[in-house]
C-alpha cells in the first residue's frame, strides 16, 4: 500500500468514526479532536496562570518580580490554607452537578473567563512601585482567586478523561493524543518566549516584567477561545443509572474517598517525592545567570527540552497494554534517580561552553523516560474513581481534590525544606550583599559560578532522594487493567439492575448487560491457561523463521486474551454469588430486618454503639467486613436520626420518583425540539431565508429558557431527593439490597 492509499485510508477511516465511535469504544473522533485541539489552548492558559501560582521556587514570583525565598515561602503556607474551603466547595459543586452538560464541561466557561481576567490584571499590577511586602499581598490576593477560578477551570479540563469513557485502555489511548496534541503549546512558548524577551528587552534575559507583560495577556485570550472547542463537542459517559440522582453530603462523601487504599497510594507517591523536582529551574539559571548561550541557542534548547515529553505519547499506549500501568511507573520512576544523578558532574562544567548541552542532554532523556510515568497519572487516577465508584455506590469525582487537601498540610512541612535548602546553600540576603550584590533579589547569588555550582548540586541531590522516594508506593499499586474492566462490567449490571426496578431501562443498556453476563457464565467454566508455555514457545520460534514466531505470537496473545476473559469472568459471577458467602448472608439478613421495619420504624432498630463495634475482632477479611459493615450502619444511623429531626419532625414522607420521570420526559422532549431547531435555523441561513432565521432564533430561545426552568425543577428534585434519602440512608439501603438479592435470583428471567 502506497502514501496516497494509506492517507486515503485514514481519511476513510476518520470520516467513518467522526461522530460514532468504533464497536466496542465510546468516543468519536470528533471528540478526541476536539479534546485535543481544545487542550492546546487550555494549556496556553494554564502555562501563563501557573507561573502566577505562589510555589518555592517561582521565577516570575521570585526572580522576576522579586520576591525573596523566605517571603515567597510565607504567603506560599497561606496560600495554602486559604486553598482548603475553595477546593471543598468546588468539590461539591462537581460532585453534586447535573447538566446536561456533564459534570466538568459547564465549567469550562464559568470559570475560564474569570481565570483569564485575573491573569491579565496580575501581570499588569505595578510592582515595581511597591515594597516587598506589598508584593506578598499582592500576589497572595490574587493567587486566592487563582486557587477557584484558574483551579477550577483546569481541573474541569482534565477531569474529563475521568468521564469521558469507562474503557481504561480507551482512556489512555485518548490521553496520549491529547497530550501529543496540547504540547504543541509549551513547545511554542518553549521556542518563543526566549526571542521574544530578546525583542522586549535588548538583552538575553528573561526575568524582566515587560516580557510577560507583552506576551501573557494575548495567549490567554488565543487559549481560552480555543479551549471552547471542548465545551462543545466532548460528551461526558459516566456508568451510572439515569435514576441515580443523590446529592452527595460532604463529610460523606469524604469519608467514602478516605477508605479508597489507590487514591492514598498515589498520593502518598506524590507527597514523598516532593523534591524530586528540585532541579527543574537550573536549565533557566544557567541560560540567565551564567550566560551559557546566546538566545537563539537558548530558544534551540527550550525547545529540545520541550520537546522530550512528546514521544512517550505516542508510544504509551504500546506500553500499557504489553506492560500495564504499575511496571511503568515502577520502571520510569527508577530509572529518573539515574538520570538526575548524572547532572552532578555536569553542573561542575559550568562556565564551559558544552555545559549547557550536556545538561540538556541529562533533561531531556529524563524528561523521555519520566513523562511516560507522568502520561499516566491521570488514567490511573481516572482507574481509582471507577473503584471508587465501585466499592461505594456514588461517583464522587470532585471530593477527591477535597481529600487531597490532606497533602497540603504535608506540603506546609515538605515544602519548607526547599527554602530552607535554598537559604542554608547561599541564596540569601547576606550572600547577596557579601558578593556586592542588591539584596532586594538574591538571586542574584546564581551570578557567582562558585554559589551556581554549590546551589545546584544540592538540588540535584535533593531531586535524586525524592526520586528515589517517589517510587515506593507504587509496588503496592495492585489495580490492574483487567481489575478495572471487571469493575466497570459490575458498575454497568448494577446500573442496569437499578434502572430496571425504577422501570427506565434502556434497551441498549440491556443488550450490553446480557452480552457481559453470557461471556462471564460461559468463561467462568474455564481454566486458565499457563502461558509459560506459550512464551518458551515463542523464544523457540525466534530461530524457526517469521511464519512460525508470528504464530507463537499470535498464541501468546490468545491465551493471555483468555486469562483476561475468565478473571473477568470470576469477577462478575461474584457479584451475583456475594450474598451466598458468609458476609453476604449477614448482610441481606441484616437488610430484611431493616426493610421490614418500614420508614416509620427502621429508626427503633437496635445497633451497637461505636466502643462494641471498634471492640469487634479484625484477625480475618471476614471480620473485617463485619466490623466496617456495623461502624457504617452506625454513622448512617446517626445521620439519619439528625436528618430526621430537621426534616421531618412528623415522620418521613417517601419521595414521589415520578417527579424525576415527568422531568427526564420533558428534558428530552426539550433537547429534541432545540436539535431540530437548530436544523432548521442551519438550513435557514444557508438560503439566505431572514424571516426563518428571526423566527428559528425566537424559537431557540424559548426552548433554551424552557430547559433552564426544566433544569431548576430537577435540581429541586434532587434536592428533595437527597434530603429524603439522608434521612432514610439505613432503610433504603437495606431495600436495595433486598431488591438486589432478588433481582440477582431473577437473573434469567430480566
């Protein structure tokens, strides 16, 4: 097959799956393109905005507007504790959205403008009138708004490859052309910021404030337009019943992502290996203080630099497919305390005209091998809100950031340790003034070769320890690929079990519940094969010729397919077996007694107080879940008998779920009408037809204003939904798992 034949072939391909995915897949091409394309005007704002973020270390903070380390590193610890209650409410506000929109996509808008307004007003406040300490106020106040606005507007950006398919391998393929795509950005600032600076200024510097000042305002405005694209085309496709509309209560909600080990595995990574980027500025430090090159060899270089992250993308999902997410975060993680170390010796050549680039060298291929790990952590965290959602039943997205916020009272201790290095190795005040420097910018202190060589080789080695540090939650990270498809396969039989009792299943959803149940009852039978076979059979095949390695091969792959299918298979058929083991038996046994007593009654229930419950044995996996089991029941019932009282002092009302059917009725009828509105207002204008085009527009409107007030009554709904549903948590869920058993024994007949 020739270029043309192969070109023709991708267009054909391309036009075929544009707006309808392949089999077995979830996303269009229109929506990878769009994703893509979107991001890179995403990453424009976000490479301006979080050179405005206060952290240790901030050039545009530290060296540019002059900041010094210990100040930076006050308002830095305030910065953080202001971050607590915004990141809480914006993780309600995900967690308890319903739009037609999705979840993160109506942010997009909401919060991007102001984000962008913000980073334009901050690069142009006058600093160079201010003292030192008006500075910290300054740029503190705007970095409170930074941590709603821009945060927000980012982590609704990439909170969509979380939603945007329950398949984990279509999640990463789809993150790796994403980030091809979205580089484009870095690589363009990479490129011309350094000319730029050299036009603004006259000099090869790149800490002067008229540089950002020319260049930050108009990629902030080209990225936001551009990241529209996102809003409008990406669908979110999350695996969950249409009925299933319960707000989330924080603290709930909190104590739900708490219990997830993954989530604190890879956080825990990210807390030990806080000094792993300590190096990260010496490439800009060399160029700036050292004069290592001249601009356009630096613009040369960032680009290089820039450009490392690039290749992993386009490889990474080869990789995980052969070698899983676990080995490759293992792997890479390893090999960046290699790479970091062998900028030691180089750092020493400093003021050699070669330094540069070998240092450059060591950056690049630890950024080739790192990115690859980095590529995958918002696939992996995307993995650990399935299991989430698995192991509690609600899909709570937006708390993990709230939880996360733990790590932000490591970070108050962690992050003290870089100023502290900083300070102790020279980059100080009194330096400053002894070397016959300002000290109003210690930095300064980096135009010394002797202090240059002396700081950076102590970041070097501080990069090195939390490399090595960063490393070792990963062995435990046991959340494979296959255990992830088992998951979303249970998500979507509960799903469609849920939806059955409320009467809304969907005959698509069904055709792929049943398909799942037969391939589970047919694979579940099977033996596993021992692939140690297949794979000396394929070493042997490596001399036999091409023919017969390809189909030791092809065998290989099989048998591997195979294993996958039956552990899949042994996962689903647990779901429907759980209530014949000793666990499930207490726990539907439990739930007749509480659905028995009714609304008015399940409240007189008698449960043990908490000393018993914490008092109950724990040697066993059995007792274990006891024990979890009777401390939930407990706080479920606390919660309820407080809900209760403030909602329903004269007994519980049950909630009529017929609001929600007459609402989803009219959402859709209203969805219809504007889609063929806006057909006809497209086939209006492409005539020419002014008269069709007032009147479709007129039409579009009322429709638009007729699905906000739709929109207000399900919220209400949902509102009364919840409160019912916190009041009455212990009875409904008994309910639903009795409901479930039975449904689970009418498996053939639904």
């Amino acid at each position: 097959m020739n270029i043309k034949e192969k070109a023709a072939e991708l267009i054909g391909t391309a036009k075929k799956y544009w707006k309808t995915p392949p089999k077995g897949r979830y996303v269009t091409y229109k929506e990878i393109a769009s994703l893509s394309g979107g991001g890179i005007g995403v990453r424009f704002v976000s490479h301006c905005i979080t050179q405005m973020i206060i952290s240790v270390g901030n050039e545009l903070i530290g060296n540019t507007i002059g900041i010094t380390p210990t100040s930076l590193y006050a308002i830095y610890i305030i910065s953080l504790i202001t971050a607590f209650p915004l990141t809480a409410l914006r993780a309600r506000m995900i967690d308890n959205t319903r739009s037609m929109k999705g979840k993160y996509r109506p942010y997009l808008i909401v919060m991007g403008i102001p984000a962008v307004i913000l980073g334009i007003a901050f690069i142009w406040m006058p600093y160079e009138l201010m003292t030192n300490f008006w500075k910290c106020v300054t740029v503190l106040a705007f970095n409170i708004g930074f941590q709603f606005f821009y945060n927000f507007y980012y982590d609704s950006y990439d909170g969509l490859i979380n939603v945007i398919s329950p398949n984990s391998i279509e999640r990463s393929d789809v993150l790796s052309v994403r980030c091809i795509v979205e580089n484009l950005s870095p690589s363009i600032i990479n490129i011309a910021f350094p000319l730029l600076a050299k036009l603004v200024t006259g000099e090869n510097t790149l800490y002067d404030m008229r540089v950002y000042r020319f260049t930050y305002p108009p990629m902030m405005i080209f990225g936001f337009l551009i990241s529209i694209f996102v809003y409008a085309n990406v669908e979110e496709k999350i695996v969950q019943a249409k009925t299933h509309l319960i707000q989330v209560k924080f603290i709930d909600a909190f104590k739900a992502v708490a219990k997830n080990k993954y989530f604190w595995i890879i956080s825990l990574a990210g807390w030990l290996g806080f000094l792993e980027s300590a190096f990260q500025y010496i490439l800009h430090w060399m160029y700036e203080y050292q004069k290592a090159c001249g601009a356009g060899q630096f613009a040369i270089i960032t680009a290089i630099a820039g450009n490392a992250s690039l290749w992993p993308n386009i490889i990474a999902p080869f990789f995980i497919r052969r070698y899983g997410k676990k080995k490759i975060l293992i792997f890479t993680n390893m090999m960046s305390i290699g790479f970091i170390a062998l900028m030691l010796p180089v750092i020493r050549l400093t003021g050699h005209p070669s330094a540069i680039w070998l240092l450059l060298v060591c950056i690049f291929i630890n950024t080739l091998i790192t990115a690859l790990g980095h590529l995958l952590t918002p696939s992996v965290n995307a993995d650990i809100r399935d299991y989430q959602q698995y192991i509690t039943g609600e899909r709570v997205d937006g708390m993990f950031a709230a939880v996360g916020l733990i790590g932000n009272v490591i970070t108050l201790a962690t992050g003290s340790v870089l100023p502290m290095i900083y300070e102790k190795s020279g980059l100080n005040e009194e330096t400053a003034v002894a070397l016959g420097y300002s000290a109003s910018n210690v930095y300064e202190v980096l135009n010394n070769r002797e202090y240059f060589i002396s700081i950076c080789s102590i970041l070097i080695v501080a990069s090195i320890i939390g490399a090595a540090l960063n490393v070792i939650p990963y062995f435990f990270f046991d959340f494979t690929e296959t255990k992830q498809k088992s998951t979303i396969n249970v998500l979507k039989i509960r799903a469609l079990f849920e939806d059955y009792a409320n009467g809304v299943l969907s005959d698509e959803k069904l055709v792929e519940a049943v398909d799942i149940i037969r391939e589970a009852e047919l694979y579940c039978k099977k033996t596993p094969y021992d692939v140690s076979n297949a794979k000396y059979a394929l070493r042997q095949a490596k001399s036999k010729g091409k023919a017969e390695y390809a189909a030791a091969k092809a065998e290989l792959r099989r048998q591997k397919e195979e294993n996958e299918k039956i552990e899949i298979a042994l996962f689903v058929i647990d779901e429907f077996r759980k209530f014949t083991t000793p666990d499930g038996v207490d726990e539907l046994e439990n739930a007749k007694a509480f659905a028995a007593k009714g609304l008015d009654g399940f409240l007189t229930m008698q449960v043990p107080d908490k000393a018993k419950a914490k008092a109950m044995p724990k040697s066993t996996e059995i007792e274990k879940n006891r024990r979890r089991a009777a401390l939930g029941l407990i706080s479920d019932m606390k919660s309820a008998k407080k809900a209760v009282a403030k909602y329903f002092p004269n007994g519980i009302e049950e909630f009529d779920m017929s609001r929600f059917d007459k609402l989803f009725k009219a959402e859709d009828e209203a969805q219809a009408r504007y889609l063929e509105t806006a057909k006809l207002l497209k086939q209006a204008k492409e005539s020419g037809n002014a008269p069709a085009i007032k009147m479709h527009n007129e039409t579009l409107k009322l429709i638009k204003k007729e699905k906000a007030e739709i929109a207000k009554k399900i919220k209400a709904a949902t509102n009364d939904n919840s409160v019912y549903h916190r009041a009455a948590k212990p009875y409904l869920d008994a309910v639903k798992t009795v409901a479930q058993a039975e449904n689970y024994s009418r498996l053939d007949e639904i």
